[in-house]
C-alpha cells in the first residue's frame, strides 16, 4: 500500500534534511539537518519516530541536564495584538 500526504493526499515524497524546532514548557531548541520525508506537492514533513525521539532526549539534556547546546540564539518575541 501507497502512503500519501495527510494534508493534499499526494503520493510523491522526496527524502530531505530540514530544520526542526521542538518545544515545549515554553523552551525550544532548533535542531539543523533532520531526516525527513517531505510531500513533493505541499513540503509536509514526516519524521520517523527515533528521530523524534533523539530530539526529545537532546532536549532533556540541553534544558534539564545541563549539557551545553553547539549554538545558543537570541530572537525576538512580539505579541500579535500589539503588531
């Protein structure tokens, strides 16, 4: 059986390296080069679940552990109402 896009319902996929934000309690962390396979139609990504995985524990490690992450970033945060 064909898997397709849960979003178009497209049956064409490529397989990628993208860029993944994980958050959670208000922490992120942005991770670089993640495996992925990417809808050819919309760019919907699909991951398999040790990547997740992995990203969740490096997670736990840079915000809870207190392993030091390879880049920090400081960015900007506005409220919508106040654009």
């Amino acid at each position: 059986m064909k898997k397709s896009c849960s979003f178009c319902g497209n049956k064409n996929f490529r397989e990628d390296k993208v860029q993944y934000i994980y958050k959670h309690d208000n922490r992120f962390l942005v991770v670089n080069n993640v495996p992925a396979e990417v809808c050819e139609f919309c760019g919907e990504q699909y991951f398999k679940a040790d990547v997740l995985k992995k990203i969740e524990k490096e997670f736990s490690e840079i915000h809870s552990a207190g392993k030091k992450a390879k880049n920090v970033l400081r960015m900007p945060v506005e409220e919508f109402v106040e654009i």
